[in-house]
C-alpha cells in the first residue's frame, strides 16, 4: 500500500507515476475522500471536548449538590453526537481504506516507461542457444515418449491445464528440486522454510494479490475464506506480518519449495499446448526482509542467486527489466529471467525477482528497529528461484539428442544417482 502521506502531499506526481503503469488515479475521489475525512475528524474533536467540558461541568454541579438531571440530558445528547460521528468517520476510514488499497505500487525511477511487454529492455544475455544438426522437438513430443509427460490423464483426474509425470521426468523434476534448494541454503545463505498451502485473507492481503488478484485464486470451501497460494511468496513474507524487527535479525532470507495455485484468469488461449502455463505448479521460492536502504542492492543479489541455477545448469538466458506497464501489482521494480527453449525457439519466463520496496510492509504492518530504536517499514523482496516446471521443460529441450534421449546437465547428475542421459 502506498504511503497516505505522500498521496496526500503529491497527489498529482503520485498518479502520474502510477498512469505509467497504465493505471489511472481517480484524483477527485481521493479528495473528497480527503475533505470528508477531515471535516468529520474536526466535528469528532470538537465533540470530544465539547463532552469533555461538558462531563467536568456536571462533575462540579454535582459534587456542589445541585440539580443535574438537565445537564445530564444534555451530556448524552453529545455523547449520542459524538457516537454518530466517530461511526461515520470510521465507515469513511473504510472506504479510504478501500480506495488505498487497489492503488499499485509506483514504479522505482530506472524501471523504463512503456505500454506493454514489448518494451521490456534486455539487460544482459548469458549462454548462447544451442545449433542442432536436426530439427529439435518441444517437451510434448519429447515427453510423450512412454506416456513420461501425460496430459489425457491429467484432464480426467483434474481437467485443463494440469499435467501428470512419470518415471525419470517425475524424478528429474524432484532433482531438479533438491538441486535449487541445496545451492540457495549452501552457497547463498538462504534459511530453508516450509508454509502452508491454504492461507486467510490477511495474508493475501498483504502481499497484494488481494483485492485486486482475488480473479486469479482458488478459493478453498468452509466456514472461513481461504484460498489456495498462488506462490509460496504470500505466506512465507506474511510471516513477518505485525511484527517489529531488531536490526541485528536483518536480512531475514528464505528458500521454500512449494506447490503454487492460479486459475491464469485472463490468459485463456495462452500456451494451451504443453506445460508452460499450469493450475499448479512448482516452484522454489526466495523472499528477502531487508533495511530500506539495502534493497535495491538485494534485489540484484537475489537476481543473481536465481541466475546461477541457469548458469549451473548450462541453460542460455536473457534479464529483463520489466517496462512500468507489465509489473506486478506490488512490484516497483522487476528483473525477468527468461531462459531458451528449442521447441519455441525463444525466450520464455522462468523467474521473476521484484522489490516491491515498503509497498507489502505497510499493508503488513512490518517493522523493523534500528540501533537508535527509531521503528520504520521494512523493505520486502521475492523472486523465483526457479520455476521447476519451466526448468524441466528448459532441461528437456536443450538437452535432447536426434534419437529423442534426453541427456541429463552434470549438475543435476549427483542427484539422479549418477544417471547421464534419460532414453
């Protein structure tokens, strides 16, 4: 969420900034918003010592013996004011709340302005795609191979958009897994957390997929409203939710392998075909708690620990800085990685590495204390690390021969007890 006091003092620069994103701030709402709220906030202090006055005047009367009963009434009439205004300044709090609270986050000054992915600029490139002496195959066909990549299956136990793995690409993908993890605990210090799959409204609420998002979740049934995660990002940066951090605890920085839920709203007839665009999929998650003024150099780090899984891997990629009109809701500034696929013959995304800088913290109320005590926001950061399902996909393609065996990277060979080549 965005600061109130900033929207309140800039307002114009504040929806300037956001229409970059293509999202444009209804000004004059917010500030009749802003009029009735201070206007009902003056009349609430003037009751309030009105009733105060008030209150001290019948306590004198009183102890002096007099009469009061007229005072009284008088007293709860105000009181009775009071209740009706303090009510409807609440209500209005509500709705300001409201209005705040599908506000995107502005766009840090480096993201490049345009109007869709396709002014997304290339950072830097890694690895060069590989030249094959035959036509190469995408993962369907690669996968179909004894039913090892199995959508039929899928579509009756669940329905579109899901998929069932067999045999060594069900193992591939495990040691695809354990591999991530073990470089981000081993090598980049990240502390290994596991969360739960079904959360509550609050914590959807303070990562942002909630109420603008709600289209894309899966919503659980029961007494209470819950959904399914969209990315283990919601509950594992929720942990730090209403919490006040001492300074020593910071960076906090976790690695999770989860499960994730979308109903990918919006993108019906988009990769229909094969694994890219899944209702559930896994992915091995970082998330980042940070002092405000490391973020942006954290955000570069965390890009890079996502990087070495590629590199590791020997898969060729390009980094992205997404353009103001393709980030997230959260995100002030996002790195795409996006890794080569044979079968497509381009770049498709693998992982994305956000700083959404106070922007979560504040619908989170997380703070940290510094080493004068003075409390402040934290800055919040995620990003893949990587997607497993499209890491699989990536592996089988750029790692296929002419016979259509798959040959397993060298990294990942320890974890698949010294098997080279899947035939």
């Amino acid at each position: 969420m965005l600061d109130p006091k900033l929207i309140r003092s800039s307002i114009d620069t504040v929806a300037a900034r956001i229409e970059t994103r293509g999202f444009v701030m209804d000004i004059a709402k917010f500030n009749a918003l802003e009029e009735q709220r201070k206007h009902l906030q003056v009349k609430m202090q003037e009751l309030q010592n009105e009733r105060n006055v008030k209150s001290k005047e019948v306590g004198h009367a009183k102890a002096s013996g007099k009469n009061v009963s007229e005072s009284l009434k008088d007293l709860k009439q105000l009181s009775d004011s009071l209740k009706l205004v303090e009510d409807q300044f609440a209500n209005l709090q509500i709705e300001l709340d409201h209005y705040l609270a599908r506000l995107p986050n502005i766009p840090h000054e480096s993201v490049p302005i345009g109007k869709s992915e396709d002014d997304n600029q290339v950072i830097r490139l890694w690895g060069e795609p590989k030249k094959f002496s035959f036509t190469p195959k995408d993962h369907v066909e690669l996968g179909a191979n004894q039913g090892w990549i199995d959508f039929e299956t899928a579509a009756k136990l669940s329905g579109a958009r899901f998929v069932v793995l067999r045999g060594p690409l069900a193992r591939l993908q495990r040691a695809l897994i354990q591999f991530m993890l073990d470089l981000h605990i081993h090598e980049h210090g990240y502390q290994e957390i596991s969360v739960p799959y079904i959360v509550n409204t609050d914590c959807l609420f303070g990562t942002g997929q909630l109420p603008n998002l709600k289209e894309d979740l899966f919503s659980v049934s029961g007494e209470s409203e819950r959904y399914l995660i969209p990315t283990s990002e919601s509950p594992i940066t929720n942990t730090v939710r209403e919490l006040i951090i001492d300074a020593g605890k910071l960076p906090i920085k976790y690695v999770c392998y989860s499960s994730c839920f979308r109903s990918e709203a919006g993108s019906y007839g988009k990769d229909i075909k094969g694994m890219l665009r899944q209702h559930q999929f896994e992915k091995v998650e970082l998330v980042q708690i940070v002092k405000p003024e490391l973020s942006y150099q954290t955000l570069e780090e965390l890009t890079g620990h996502a990087e070495k899984i590629l590199q590791q891997l020997e898969l060729p990629y390009r980094v992205t800085a997404l353009c103001t009109a393709d980030l997230g809701f959260a995100s002030a500034k996002t790195y795409d990685l996006e890794v080569w696929l044979p079968g497509q013959q381009r770049y498709r995304e693998i992982s994305s590495c956000s700083n959404t800088e106070s922007f979560q913290a504040r619908r989170m109320k997380a703070r940290w204390r510094d080493e004068s005590g003075k409390i402040e926001l934290v800055h919040t950061l995620n990003g893949s690390g990587l997607a497993v399902g499209r890491t699989l996909i990536a592996v089988v393609e750029n790692y296929q021969d002419e016979l259509g065996r798959i040959h397993i990277p060298t990294a990942l060979q320890p974890y698949m007890d010294g098997m080279e080549v899947i035939e």
